[in-house]
C-alpha cells in the first residue's frame, strides 16, 4: 500500500540528510512517510520538520518543507503519507 503522495522531493541536501518537498496534503511531526524513486522505496518517521529554518509541529498543503531522512535520495522522488 503506497499510501496517499503528498509531494516530490525537489531538492535533497545531502551533507545534511534533507529533503525539500512542496506539500500536497497536510503533514505533521510523527507522521510516517515513504518515499520511493529509482531503486528506493522505504518508510521514515517524521522526527522534525522545518519552514524557512524554523522548526515546526504542522504543516498544510502548499507549504514548502525540509525533512531529515536517513537514505540518500534525488529530485522527483515521490513522497506518501502512510
């Protein structure tokens, strides 16, 4: 089950670990994601989520977001809410 996409990455920062992606749907902080693209397809847990370098708890579709991940991904990979 992919779940419902709520945006693409489009950038990925990897000194960091982060992804950009523009929202689709809401999404907050313990929500599950999985992202799948190329030969990735996996789930992470949503530990922090940043607007503009400020931390945040929430955010609504058509905010621009930045979510730490664990695996090394690229521009237009999809990303589902679970």
């Amino acid at each position: 089950m992919e779940g419902k996409q709520i945006g693409e990455v489009f950038n990925f920062f990897e000194h960091v670990g982060v992804i950009a992606l523009e929202l689709t749907a809401p999404l907050k902080v313990g929500d599950t994601i999985r992202i799948v693209g190329g030969d990735k397809d996996f789930e992470e847990v949503v530990d922090s989520m940043q607007i503009e370098g400020k931390n945040v708890e929430k955010a609504k579709k058509g905010d621009s977001v930045g979510i730490k991940i664990s695996e090394k991904v690229h521009k237009g990979y999809k990303v589902y809410k679970v």
